[in-house]
C-alpha cells in the first residue's frame, strides 16, 4: 500500500539550478534595484531597443496596439512616439478613401471601423493630457491627412474622408462631459473658421454660395452629427452649431444641413418647397431634426424655441406650399404638430389654422394616413379656444377653407393650365376625395359621441 504525502511542508529537490535559472535569478534581482519603476511599466520590454519595439508594432492591428497602449503609462508613451514618427502615422491613416473597387456598402464599413478603433487608439494614448493638449496633438498626427480637411477634398461627395474623420471624432469624444466637447467644438471652430463660413452662407442669397453650403452640410452631417448613437449627444451637436445665431439663420442653417438636395451634385434644392409640393424623403431629415430637438428635452431648447423655429423654416427663403408645411408637421410627430397648431390658435391666427387642417387632410388621403387622425387633431386644437363662440367660428372656417382651396383648385384646372403629368388635376382628385374622408370621418365621431 502507498504511503500517504505529507503535504504540511514543502519538499526541495536536491536537483541543482541550471546556469539558465541563476541568470533569470540575477536578472529579477537586479531589477529590483533602481531600475525596478521603469521595469515595472515596461516590463520585458525593457530588454529591447526602442526601435525593435516599434519594428514589433508594426505587425499589431490597431485593436492590438490599442490594448498594448493600456498597459503602463511608458508603454503608452512609447506608443504616441511611434505614432508621431512619419512611418507610424503613414501606416495608421489609410487614405483609402476614394477606391471603388469593393462594393461601396462593404467598404464603408471597413474603413469606418477601421477608424473607430483608431479612434480608441488615440482615446487610450491620450487618456493622460489635458483635453487642449490631446486636441493639439491629435490635429498634429491627423492634419496630413487632407481628406479630414474642411477643403481638402476635392470631390467631397464621393469621399468617406469626413466620415472617417466624424466616426474617429465620436470615438475619441464618447463619455466626455459637456464642457470637454464645448472645447472640442470650439477647437473645431477655430481649425475651420467655421461659424465665418456658416455666416457667409446664411447672410448671402439662398444659392448663391452653393459649393460653400455644400461644404457646410457635409462637415456638420459626417463630422459632428451622423455618428451618435444616442440622440442626446446628437442634440448636443446641433445646439452647438444653431445656438449662437438668431432664429432667422438657425433655419437657414437647418435648411442647409437636412433640406432636400439635388441628386446629381448632392447641392442644396432652395425652391423645392415653393414650386410644388414635395415628397416624405426630401423632408425627414428635417422632421428628423426638429424632433431631436423637442424630444431631448435639453435646457436650451423650450417647446416655444423649437414651435418658434418650425415656423421660420416654412418661410426659408420664401413661403412654402401649405401641402408641404402639413406634410413636415405630420412626419414631425403628433407633439409637435399639436403645439404648432396650438400657437396659431391662441395668437388668433384661426383661419390659417383652419386652411392649415385642409392641407393636413389632403397629405393624409395622399399618403393614405388615417384620416381619423386628422379629425382627431382638430378636435384637440378645438380645445384650445377658450369659448364656444371662437370654437364654433373656427369650425367654420375649416368647411369655408376646403370650399375655398377646391375652387382655387378647380380655377387652376378649368384655365386648362395643365403642367405635362396633370399634376393639378391630381392635386383636386385627392382633395375632394380629403374632403369626404375627413366628413365621414366627422360624422363617425359626432355619431359615436350622440349614442355613448
């Protein structure tokens, strides 16, 4: 039978160190001594040349380097040095930004990952300097790269130069506080004379600046907009770049970040609002914006500014079509829309309201919403007047709107002023039939309320 071992001590061979053993010994000891801080960061490390380090740099991914970068302090230190040096920084911006050859959808995505994790890279690496001192360093590495520039590029439309240069942006910033990104913003500001450029574009005729409008949209888009995945970020963005000018040119400036563009040369469409009416794409980006705006619920930003702004922008730059002002309050949200309709109420703009209601019907017998929406908005706005004789008077003045917009209708179409698609005929087939839908749909109401 085996003897039991007697695990109370520990048992020394009686095999002696090989001379690989005492030298590791000796190397472990010595390092305990003076030289035991710099071991402690580098590790063995320590034991190579600087530039053997970075000749092993260059086999790492940027995730890899990424991760290696949080080790210690002076393997970050090392890191930042072998980024800084021409090598480094050549063969961690890929500028491939204009090849065709992969599926565009594919390629995208690569290099916007790609950059997202440059972006952790510089994150890590920098974690240490003060946010003026990371700005400046980052801009140093980044400014070889033209394509990151305000007017680097020459054809900005086809480039993922900006959004590459957004993506890495919203990586380095992620979890920064609110007065860190105001330098940020600034920073920006200053790198690209920015808020100069936005005041040329708003105070000058619309169009007649339109490669600098251009310019304009993509920076703010593809920079500091488009990448944020919560919408409270996004909102802080925007408030940055519309905050600081008057109402007037915070809509000019919303037309030329989110209005409709030409799909030709991507340039900003002015008189798409004015000569016809338009369809649900080339106003989301719009609805999309002034909802962020309303539903952040940020400080800076009081239903009143946001009601305040909706109203300018049908103005930009001149009077919209009523169909397009329904259409952009109805994809703007049922908060939005109410308020809007509720301020006109209460500043005794009722008859606008009421042609307003018109239109509202006609967007939903053409997009074929439910019309009983419709109803049910102006039964809510119904509310709003404070004695039944206001009430009665604007109810009035919606079944007076419908009579008064098909006959302006019908004028149109009786003139024989036809456009190539009978688009006025078409216009006053779906408002008749708006008209219909919306009675009956008053009349299910009425009825519903008589038998409960």
């Amino acid at each position: 039978m085996a003897s039991r071992i007697n695990t109370g001590f520990t048992l020394i061979p009686n095999q002696k160190y090989r001379r690989s053993n005492r030298r590791s010994s000796s190397y472990f000891s010595n390092t305990l001594g003076s030289d035991s801080q710099p071991l402690s960061t580098l590790g063995n490390f320590k034991a190579l040349p600087l530039e053997i380090f970075q000749i092993i740099l260059r086999y790492l991914s940027v995730k890899d380097i990424s991760m290696l970068s949080m080790v210690s302090k002076t393997v970050s230190q090392h890191i930042i040095n072998y980024i800084s040096t021409s090598s480094g920084s050549k063969r961690l911006l890929l500028q491939d930004f204009h090849n065709l050859e992969l599926p565009s959808k594919r390629q995208d995505s690569i290099i916007l990952d790609y950059y997202r994790s440059l972006g952790l890279l510089f994150k890590r690496c920098t974690l240490l300097l003060p946010t003026k001192e990371r700005l400046k360093y980052i801009h140093k590495i980044l400014a070889e790269v033209s394509c990151f520039k305000f007017n680097g590029c020459a054809a900005p439309i086809q480039c993922l130069g900006l959004p590459c240069y957004g993506m890495f942006l919203q990586t380095l910033t992620a979890g920064w506080d609110e007065l860190e990104c105001h330098r940020v913003y600034n920073f920006l500001c200053e790198l690209t004379n920015l808020s100069r450029k936005m005041q040329t574009a708003v105070c000058s005729k619309p169009g007649s600046a339109r490669k600098l409008e251009l310019r304009i949209r993509l920076f703010c888009r593809n920079v500091l907009l488009d990448h944020w995945t919560h919408q409270s970020d996004s909102a802080f963005w925007l408030t940055r770049i519309l905050k600081p000018w008057p109402m007037v040119n915070q809509a000019r400036l919303l037309y030329i970040i989110f209005g409709p563009v030409s799909p030709q040369d991507g340039q900003v469409v002015w008189q798409k609002m004015i000569e016809g009416p338009t369809d649900e794409s080339s106003l989301k980006d719009l609805a999309d914006a002034i909802k962020l705006l309303y539903d952040t619920g940020t400080k800076e930003w009081t239903a009143d500014d946001v009601i305040s702004l909706v109203d300018e922008l049908s103005v930009v730059p001149r009077e919209w079509l009523l169909e397009n002002n329904a259409r952009l309050l109805i994809l703007s949200g049922n908060n939005i829309c109410f308020t809007f309709m509720a301020s006109k109420a209460v500043n005794g703009r009722a008859i606008e309201l009421a042609k307003l209601i018109v239109f509202l019907a006609l967007v939903c017998e053409k997009e074929l919403y439910c019309m009983d929406w419709a109803v049910k908005m102006m039964q809510k706005v119904c509310k709003v007047f404070s004695t039944p004789v206001e009430r009665n008077n604007f109810l009035q003045s919606v079944a007076n709107a419908f009579a008064c917009v098909i006959m302006e209708m019908l004028q149109s179409v009786m003139s024989g002023d036809r456009d190539e698609d009978d688009r006025s005929f078409l216009n006053l087939f779906h408002l008749v039939h708006a008209q219909a839908n919306f009675h009956k749909e008053v009349l299910y109401l009425t009825m519903n309320t008589l038998s409960t």
